[in-house]
C-alpha cells in the first residue's frame, strides 16, 4: 500500500488534512494582581505577566489589536486574603474595566476560585482542624462570587476549585438573578497534576506547607486522580447534568485520552487547558536549543483539536495567528 504519495508535498497534504487549529478558538488566560507596580514576567511563560490594572488593559488591546485575540480568561489576585468571605470586589472591578474599555468586542470569561483569595492557597473555605476544604461553604461563596462577576458583566464563569454540587448553585445564582444567557464552563475533569507550577507563582495560588501537621498540603482531596478516569467522566457527567454549558480537560498532553473518550460520551463542548507547566516545558526544550517552539505548540494544538476539543485554553493563544501564517 502506498501511504506516501499523499505526503508527496504540501498541496496534497492541504487536501488531505482532517484536523485543522483554529486561532479563533484558542482563549488566552490573564493574570491581574492587585497593587503590582507593573507587569512581571512570569517564569516559563514567555510573553505572559503578571498585569496590574493598567497594564491589564493595554495586554488586552494589544491582543486585540496584533494578534486578533477576542477571548480571554481572567485570573484576579487580590492582595487581601481570607479564609472564607472572600473579596472578590478587585477581580469585578477589571472585569468592569475591560467591559467598559472594549464592550462587545472581548469575550469574557472569569476564573471562579478562591486559592488565590486564601491565606493558606487551597480552593475554598479550610475547615478549623485545616484537614479539610468545607464543601457547602465553598460552594455558596463560589455562587455569590460568580453572580458578582456576571453583574461586572463576565460572558463566562469558569469554577476551577473542585467542589461538589457547585455548578448547580452557580447555575440557580445566575438563573435566580436575571443571568440565565450568562455561560457557565466547568473545569469538570481537573486532575491533580504536577504541571501547574508557573501558575502557582503567576497566581500566587500554592497551598501553604507550613503550620500545623495535619494541614492539607496539596490538592488531592479535591482535583481528580491521575489514576481514576472514570471520576472525570462522572464528574463530567454530573456538571453537564447540573447545568454547564461547557466542559473541560485539564491539563491536556497529558490527559488527550481523557478529553478523547469524553469528548465521544458526552456531547457537550469540550475545552482543553494546556496548563502552564506544558506550555513552560515547550519554552524551556526551546530556550535549550533542543526543539522549534512554534512548531512544538502547534503540534500541540493540532493534538488538542485531533482528541476532540472545541476549544484550546492556551498561553500561545496570542501567537497563534503569527505562527499559523509561517506553516
Ligand atoms: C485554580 C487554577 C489552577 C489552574 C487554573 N485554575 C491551579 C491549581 O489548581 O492549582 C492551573 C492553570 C495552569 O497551570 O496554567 N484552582
């Protein structure tokens, strides 16, 4: 059997190609933080910041100016932290900014989550004896949190935190208030990775290890076990039952066959987050000399869209077109 004449040249492997990246469904996150004195490059990222209020803005323009990047997801890192009634007035108000400085062009979605609003970096409400995350507790602060940000004028909210039962209570929230068009994407196979090193730093988000003996010192009571696919499916399963209009894969190299047999079960649009981490892995091989950056990220993406995603949450986001337009 002759497989090659169709790799011959790239005419007839323009026409034959079945999986295509396409730039308008890449979302680019931003990281704000309060009282910073101006952007700080984040380590593994290249090309991302740590953005202040003003410098958010001007990121923003910028990608919709030169890259042509209108959707983005936003991560807020106040400078109060809490262990429940947590603040989330800062992360509002740039949404309020962006909406106000960009209108309808820019869409929106917003992180909701709270290990960056914590004294002790965890996703929600610790309990006393600092060996548990309060699920009900969480998951009322995670609805209130979201109808704030649907009031600042957020397309999308996005719970990252893990919590049982909490894309019903955002979903009533949002309903119960007049923001039933509003989105609701679930991060609904989150698993507990090792990849999310550089956005630790970014977000200022790492679980606390000191203090006492029994804290919780990592996410493994709440994110999902590499080792338990079938939690991803009935999370995934329960979150589109309990009203997300979107659901996700996170990471993504590392779990394309997560986000492949998902995405054939559930017919439900499927986000991938190629997290820092992966995204990091490719700069620094590059930054080495040992592999082409552009080609390694869009050989990433390609395998993204390839497993089933309808959409790819990425750092390159803002690179895309460039690097699309030199294949
Ligand atoms: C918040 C959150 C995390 C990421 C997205 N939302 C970190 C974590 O769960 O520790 C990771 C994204 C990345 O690594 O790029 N819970």
């Amino acid at each position: 059997m002759n497989q090659r004449r169709l790799r011959e040249n790239e005419w007839i492997r323009d026409l034959v190609r079945e999986v295509v990246v396409r730039p308008e469904a890449l979302v680019q996150p931003h990281f704000v933080v309060q009282g910073l004195g101006g952007p700080e490059a984040v380590p593994g990222l290249t090309g991302v910041f740590r953005e202040n209020e003003e410098s958010l803005l001007k990121r923003v323009e910028s990608d919709l100016e030169n890259s042509g990047v209108r959707k983005l997801l936003l991560f807020g890192v106040p400078n109060e932290k809490a262990n429940g009634n947590f603040k989330v007035d800062f992360t509002a108000r740039q949404v309020e900014r962006l909406r106000a400085a960009f209108g309808k062009n820019l869409f929106i979605a917003v992180d909701v989550c709270f290990c960056s609003y914590s004294t002790h970096g965890h996703c929600g409400v610790l309990h006393a004896e600092c060996d548990h995350l309060e699920n009900a507790a969480t998951v009322s602060e995670l609805a209130k949190a979201s109808l704030v940000y649907a009031q600042a004028g957020a397309d999308c909210v996005a719970p990252s935190d893990m919590m049982d039962g909490r894309v019903a209570a955002i979903r009533k929230m949002l309903d119960e208030n007049g923001f039933s068009r509003r989105l609701l994407m679930s991060y609904s196979a989150k698993f507990h990775s090792s990849f999310y090193g550089p956005f630790r730093v970014a977000a200022d988000s790492s679980p606390q290890k000191s203090g006492q003996k029994n804290l919780l010192h990592d996410r493994s009571t709440y994110q999902i076990d590499p080792s338990h696919p079938r939690d991803a499916y009935l999370s995934s399963e329960r979150d589109a039952k309990e009203g997300a209009d979107i659901l996700m894969v996170k990471p993504a190299l590392a779990y394309l066959d997560i986000l492949q047999d998902l995405s054939r079960r559930i017919e439900k649009p499927w986000a991938v987050y190629e997290v820092s981490g992966e995204y990091a892995a490719i700069e620094v091989l590059a930054e080495r000399g040992l592999i082409d950056a552009r080609r390694a990220h869009l050989e990433s993406w390609t395998a993204f869209f390839r497993a089933g995603a309808s959409m790819v949450i990425t750092y390159g986001a803002r690179h895309a077109r460039k690097w699309l337009s030199e294949s």
